[in-house]
C-alpha cells in the first residue's frame, strides 16, 4: 500500500549492480530490524521507451488525477475534455507501468506525490 507521499522513480539506463546494490541495502537493513523506506520504480533501457509511455498526454492525465483525486475513466476524459477511448488506453498503460491504480471501485487514481526522472549518461569511451 502507497502512502500519499510516495514517490515513484522513473530511471533510464541505469546499470543492473545499482538496482541490485539497492536491494542489498534494504535486505541488510531488514535483517537488522531498521525501517525500511518503500521504494517504487520502473527501469527503461533508453529514452525513447519511456517517452513512449510517458506522452505528454499521459502526463496530463497523471496531474489531473493528482489535482481532483480518484475518479471514474468518463469523468477523467470529460475533465480533459479528450475522447474517452483514448483516456481508457492511456489509463491502462499507465496502470501496467505502475504509474496510476485502479481501486476497487474502478476508480483510477495517482498514489504518487512525486515522480522522479533520472536519466544516466553513457560512460565517457577512453581515449
């Protein structure tokens, strides 16, 4: 379960160690019984992928539901003033990259206050 200030991290060509060095830090702190700070994120191997499911639109989408909180796909689509068809294939994208949910109402909604973009540069080649 999110929690309203949850933040969802969005990282382009970031290498399989740091993913993995990460876990190992959460692992090694829950054998010590220390909090563990939830960490929600989604890898894309360039940024072309993740512009391709991060539009502009979907990008809206995310802030409307942000702004007026859970609500229907027709209501989403009307307060975007976009067909409802295109609302509903932009909202089940989003869910299956985590970005937005469904509750069990139907209502969709972002559980996110926060979505972070880190893009890693390729190394320098050596000359």
């Amino acid at each position: 379960m999110k929690t309203g200030n949850a933040v969802l991290h969005l990282t382009v060509g970031e290498p399989v160690e740091a993913s993995l060095a990460r876990a190992g830090t959460v692992m090694k702190a829950a054998r010590q019984g220390k909090p563990i700070q939830p960490y929600f994120g989604v890898g894309f191997d360039d940024v072309g992928e993740l512009f391709s499911v991060f539009t502009p639109k979907r990008w809206e989408l995310i802030g409307a539901l942000r702004e007026g909180g859970a609500m229907t796909i027709a209501e989403l689509a009307h307060q975007l003033k976009r067909d409802y068809k295109n609302v509903y294939n932009d909202c089940e994208h989003l869910i299956e990259w985590m970005a937005i949910e469904k509750n069990e109402s139907g209502l969709v909604f972002s559980p996110y206050a926060e979505i972070v973009v880190d893009m890693k540069l390729p190394d320098k080649r050596a000359a």
